[in-house]
C-alpha cells in the first residue's frame, strides 16, 4: 500500500530517532511510505498527496489533528498509539499491542467510522474527535505551571499518573461553572463543575466516562456533574482504578445536538482552550452550537491476536 506515515517525535517516549525504526517496520511490511513530521511547518500538506493509508503515530493531539483533515477524503486513518493517553486508540482497543501487531493486521482490519463532530460559535466552525467541555478539564487546560511539570516528565505513565493527581486536586477547588444549555431541546442549565460533551469513550487521563458510547453512532455523550456533586466526583476520582471499565457512576445523557449560551467561560474543543489566553479578539460570548453533522472518518482497527 501507499502510506503517509505522520510521526510526532515529541509524542510519549518518541524521539526523532524512532523516524527510522517506523520506517524500516512499515517497508519491511512492503508498504510504499512516505514519512512527514508534525513538528515540521505545513506538515499537512502531505495528506494532500496519493495515498491509499495514513498512518498516525502520535498521541490523540496528533491523530484528532489528521483525523480532522481527513473528513470526506475516503482515506483510512490507522493509528499507532505513541502519546500519553492515547484515548482514541484506546477506544479502538489498539493500545498494549506491538505495533508489529497493528501493522500486520491492517490488510483484513475492521473498518471503524467515527464520527466527527462540529463546534460553532464566536471563533467560528472547528472540527472535534475527542470532545468540547467547560470546568474541571478547561480549568486544567489553562494553567500554565502544570503544563510544564508534564513536559518534563519523560514516561507516558507518570503523565498520566500526574494529570490524575492534578485533577484530584482541582477538583476541591475548581470554580463551578454557570451554564445555560440545551441538549436535543431539553433544558439541561445548571452549575457545573465538570461538563463534557464526549465523542469517545475516554478522556484525559484515561477516565472511563462515557461508557455507552459507541463509535460512528450519530450521538455522543454530555457528562454532568453539578457543584453539589462535588463529593461525588472526588470520590470517582479517586476509586475509578480499582475497576478501569466499570459503569461510570456520573450522570450523563446521550444526544445529537448541543446548543450553549457561553457567558465568558473557558471552554476547551478537543485539546485546545477557548477564548485562547490573552486572545481578546473574539468575544467570550455567543451561542455556541455542537453536532454531530455527517462529518466521519474510517480508522482501521485489526482485531486482537489470540493468545
């Protein structure tokens, strides 16, 4: 097959060094690959050229950001999960499997549509994977100190173990957020400190919230979580290990189209904050308007070896 292979170097334990290792697994596989970094300016122009398969080894910033350019190109995505979290991979069961495995399995893999969802508002129409959301996320999105402990830690794991702990403290302390909103016409407004509006099963630090969501159904999923429920989502926090893929004991419902009356609240679509810091050029205010419009892409997801 023709492949464009997109490679984040910087992605979980990744180096630039690993470019030719990906290489040599993926020609040794017979594959036509060409090879392009993220880190490199209009890194997306290769999506412009012939290909039969994009590969994506990355995390979930990387793969969402391919994905979203591959809306309506008939071209499957297949990732090979190299980030911290990797939800999305971890939602098409592809994480703790060698790549060895993946690569061998894409000529008979499943074909998994996922959808694409669509945020309109003040900044105008974005695309999203993983999911739009105000509060406890959004608060941890927009400070600056953690974001550079991360950066500094070397393994996936210890990532994701320092997002949870981050998270397990804010959530004492995380202002609630004033929302008025509707969900398929339904009144849902209130004071919340979590509320996402979720396209995958997972989301930061692997927090198995949406566990009825199914991939390319046409509905994603709104988890609510209100200031008097504080303890509660402590206390999720702090025990949803001990059963990784227990039913999630937060209040959620299923629906197609989210409307919002954004009142000067940061809001974060996929891993990007709104209105960015600083940036006082477009309104904190405004309707904002969720879908799930049509929009899709097809990843390639091969069924697990036997063991």
């Amino acid at each position: 097959m023709r492949i464009t292979l997109i490679h984040n170097p910087g992605a979980g334990s990744q180096s630039e060094a690993d470019a030719q290792k990906l290489m040599k697994l993926l020609e040794e596989a017979e594959h036509e690959v060409r090879y392009q970094s993220v880190k490199e300016d209009s890194w997306d122009k290769a999506l412009e050229e012939p290909a039969d398969l994009v590969v994506v080894a990355g995390g979930d910033g990387t793969v969402s950001r391919v994905a979203k350019r591959m809306v309506g190109r008939g071209i499957p995505v297949a990732p090979l999960p190299a980030g911290t979290a990797n939800n999305i991979s971890r939602t098409l069961g592809l994480v703790d499997r060698p790549w060895e495995e993946l690569v061998r399995g894409w000529e008979n893999a499943r074909r998994v549509k996922l959808d694409v969802g669509i945020a309109e508002g003040p900044w105008g129409e974005r695309y999203f994977v993983e999911g739009v959301g105000a509060g406890l996320f959004a608060c941890l999105l927009g400070s600056s100190d953690p974001a550079r402990k991360l950066a500094a830690l070397k393994r996936p794991d210890e990532r994701v173990a320092y997002a949870l702990e981050l998270l397990k403290e804010r959530v004492l302390d995380c202002a609630p957020v004033e929302m008025k909103a509707t969900l398929d016409g339904k009144d849902i407004s209130g004071r919340y400190l979590l509320f996402e509006t979720l396209n995958i099963l997972y989301v930061g630090p692997n927090l198995f919230l949406a566990p009825d969501s199914q991939p390319g159904d046409g509905s994603f999923d709104v988890v609510l979580v209100t200031e008097g429920e504080r303890d509660r989502l402590k206390n999720y926090l702090l025990t949803w290990q001990t059963n990784r893929e227990r039913i999630s004991v937060l209040p959620s419902h299923r629906g197609k189209h989210l409307r919002i009356e954004a009142n000067g609240f940061e809001l974060h679509i996929d891993d990007e904050l709104w209105p960015e810091q600083g940036d006082t050029s477009v309104p904190g205010e405004g309707v904002i308007d969720i879908r799930i419009g049509g929009a899709a892409v097809e990843f390639l997801a091969p069924d697990a070896k036997k063991r």
